[in-house]
C-alpha cells in the first residue's frame, strides 16, 4: 500500500479539483436562495389565482336562472330521493 501512495504522490492532481470546492458551496448557496423565495413564490401565485378568479367570478356572472325540472312529468325536484318531498 506504501507503494499506491507514493505513486499517487507523484501524479499531478487535476486542476479541476481546486475548483470543486467553490463550485459546490456556490450551487449550495443557489438552493438556499431559492429556497428561501419559494414561500413568496407560492404566495404570489396562490394571490394571482384569487385574483383571477375573484375578477372573472365578478366581470362575467350572468343573471340568475331557476332550473327548470329534468323531465315534464316527474316530480317538480329531480334530485329528490322521494317524491313525498315535492312541495306540490
């Protein structure tokens, strides 16, 4: 095992290796960072969807209808399970 290590000694390390330690705190740093702003992301998202959905909700609601009954000759509430429950 001496030996791996003396032969290990002699070869030249990659140049790439000095820089593996700044690249990793740097992506380390990015996460971070983007974890910190995803609160606020989904929170502007969530506010945006309310939004949209208050405004279209309010600009485009049409008059109220009655519906009428499913058919001419049931009872006048379709979804009733009895028809001692129509109010006729």
């Amino acid at each position: 095992m001496d030996e791996e290590l003396r032969i290990l000694d002699r070869v030249d390390l990659p140049s790439a290796l000095d820089a593996l330690d700044d690249r990793i705190m740097g992506a380390l740093a990015l996460r971070r960072r983007e974890a910190a702003a995803m609160p606020r992301m989904m929170a502007l998202a969530a506010f945006i969807s309310l939004a949209g959905g208050v405004f279209a909700g309010s600009a485009i609601s049409q008059p109220a209808v009655a519906a009428s009954p499913l058919a001419p000759f049931g009872p006048a509430s379709a979804l009733a399970p009895s028809t001692l429950l129509d109010v006729r």
